[in-house]
C-alpha cells in the first residue's frame, strides 16, 4: 500500500504514475477520475490492465470488466471509513509528516476493525 498526500487544489490523476511505481498487480481497479490517458498510459506501462469506467463524454469509451469494476467499492468504502476519522477528514495537522503519520494509524485501525 502507499499513501501519497498531495496539494488539495491538484487532481489526484497526477499522482497516477507515482502511486503505480514499483507494484505489479494484474488489474488496476480507479474511478472515473482516472479516465485520462495519461493514467491509463502509466497503468499499461506497468504491465496491468485498467479497469477505469470512461466517462458519459468520452469519444471512446473503454470496455471493462463489470464485475472487477465492483471490487472498487472496497477502496471506497475504506475511504469513508478513514474519513470518520476527524483528525483525518480535516487536515488541522500544520505539517505534513504528522497528516501522514495520523492517517497511516487510522488506517491500521480500521484494517484491525
């Protein structure tokens, strides 16, 4: 697993090819938020397949495995369940080693749960 925290004005889509470095995984399961073709590039290029659902608009939209695509909903859910945290949904933390550091122990507490 690897936590990155990025500036909240920046989109998460730019974080896609640091997040991919140095996993092998066979699929990559992402929202739409992900469609770019930037993500969808560093996910080939990590030898995995993608399995991020195109949006209404895209001009080719990519065929996916419905079933997987379900799965996400575990990442999701784990996500509301660190955000109950309020330390974590509020981001109060002046430094970015203490964020961290809290949200890697609220997220040890619900993987234990």
């Amino acid at each position: 697993m690897r936590l990155i925290v990025a500036p909240g004005q920046r989109n998460d889509i730019t974080q896609a090819e640091a997040l991919l470095e140095g996993f092998e995984a066979d699929y990559v399961l992402a929202d739409k938020g992900y469609d770019g073709k930037t993500a969808v590039d560093a996910v080939k290029k990590a030898g995995a397949i993608p399995v991020i659902s195109s949006r209404k608009y895209s001009k080719q939209p990519r065929h996916i495995d419905a079933q997987l695509y379900k799965e996400r909903n575990i990442i999701e859910r784990f996500f509301g369940y660190l955000k109950q945290f309020r330390r974590v949904a509020t981001r109060y933390d002046k430094h970015i080693q203490n964020y961290l550091g809290f949200v890697k122990i609220a997220a040890i507490a619900v993987w234990i749960k």
